[in-house]
C-alpha cells in the first residue's frame, strides 16, 4: 500500500491514497467480523503496542476500549465515509529549482468548514483528479439470482477487496446472465469493479433502477469468475508491466 508507483499510475501519489483507503476498508471489513469482536479483549493489547493513543482514551483503560469496540457490532463498513482533500499537483520554483507539490483546491476549505459545523458534505472530496475510483468509495451490491451461494462468494471476494459492499439482496434486476450494471454518471467505479471481475461485461442501468448505489452485480448459478474460480498469481485492482 505504499508503493511509490503502481504500473498504469496517472499522478502516484493520488492513487497511493486510494489504495490506502481500500486497504483501510478491507481491515475494518475483517475487525468488525463478529468472531473477531469476541477476540477484542486479546487483540486490543496487542494492536495498542503498534499505536499512538489518545492520552484520555489510554488513562481510561483497556476494559473501555473493549467496551466502545463492541458498541460498533453491528455497524457496517459502509457506516464510514472516506474522503480525499481536494487537491491538484503543481510545481513551484525554488532556489534548488523547481519543486513537485500539492495545491488545495478551494473545495478543500468548504470540506473542512462543513466537518467543523456537521453539514452534510455532498460529493467533496469523493473523487480525485486524474486517478482512478478509490474502491473504498464505490459502494457494491451483490444480487442472488438463485446462485446456489456463489453471491455470497462473490461478495466476501469483494469485501476484501475494500469495496463500500451494501447487503445481498436477491433478484436478476431482469438480465439474464451475470453482469456488472451501473448507474448513469458511473462507468469509472464499473471499470474498477471490472478489475476484480474481470470475466463479466459492463452495462449501463436504466434511470432510477439503481437507487443509493454505484454498481450491482446480478449472480446466477452459471456464474464461474473471480470470488467462485480462484485466480492464480492474479492480484486484481493493479494492472501488471
């Protein structure tokens, strides 16, 4: 996750922040599993010792830290939102010559003046210039077209894959095959889910149809792609040199 470059980068430091947050979301998509909230009392020691802890929050104990860490069963990783400064690349001129930075953008205040006041904060900050969807703000939903289980395989292939993954639910959303459907306006976060589901064609949803999502992917029982057929020596998300 902190490659300084990726093959098929556009601006390297922008996309590393993307897969930052994939790798963040699929953590929190692994901790907040259930069986790994039963374990926190062994695993909160252990992680704290790899932390900087908030003076308060140390002074009130490990049991308090246990305690806040299961007031979140049952909250999904879709409850948080990842947000990126918005910025643009630039060079400036220096006496040692010119220089690569990061030039905020005027949305950068009004992101930072609506998470003072707790105003909503619309689309500022989702997506970032010349790079790619981060997968941690594409949110996914998988359809079980009575698939006999593999929409389940093929939503925990995603989960880990850092996607903003919304419950299964079931249906076909009237295709007749497996397919990566998207809402009007977001044919880029398909090209991203396409990376992990490589065997599996892009279409535009009608209108409406999609409704609180970026992308669904109906899957039948004829499905036999990534999440059900393992890939070997394929890491997807990265294009390969």
């Amino acid at each position: 996750m902190r490659a300084r470059h990726i093959c098929g980068d556009t601006i390297p430091d922008f996309s590393r922040i993307t897969r930052q947050q994939q790798f963040l979301r699929a953590v929190m998509a692994r901790v907040l599993r259930p069986a790994m909230l039963l374990h926190a009392t062994s695993l909160v020691p252990a992680v704290l010792k790899h932390l900087f802890v908030d003076p308060g929050l140390k002074k009130a104990g490990i049991s308090e830290i246990v305690a806040l860490i299961r007031k979140l069963q049952g909250i999904s990783t879709g409850a948080v939102d990842f947000r990126t400064v918005p910025s643009v690349p630039a060079l400036i001129d220096t006496p040692q010559g010119q220089v690569s930075i990061v030039k905020l953008l005027p949305q950068a205040k009004l992101l930072f003046q609506r998470l003072r006041t707790g105003e909503p904060l619309g689309k500022i900050g989702v997506p970032q210039k010349n790079t790619p969807p981060s997968t941690a703000v594409i949110s996914v939903r998988v359809y079980d077209d009575s698939s006999r289980g593999k929409a389940r395989k093929v939503t925990d292939y995603l989960t880990r894959g850092g996607f903003d993954i919304q419950p299964v639910a079931t249906g076909s959303l009237g295709q007749t095959q497996p397919v990566i459907l998207y809402r009007p306006g977001a044919k880029a976060e398909a090209g991203v889910v396409h990376h992990y589901l490589s065997t599996l064609q892009m279409k535009q949803a009608p209108k409406g149809q999609l409704q609180g999502i970026d992308v669904a992917v109906p899957i039948d029982s004829t499905y036999e792609g990534p999440g059900v057929v393992k890939q070997h020596n394929k890491r997807p998300g990265h294009p390969t040199c």
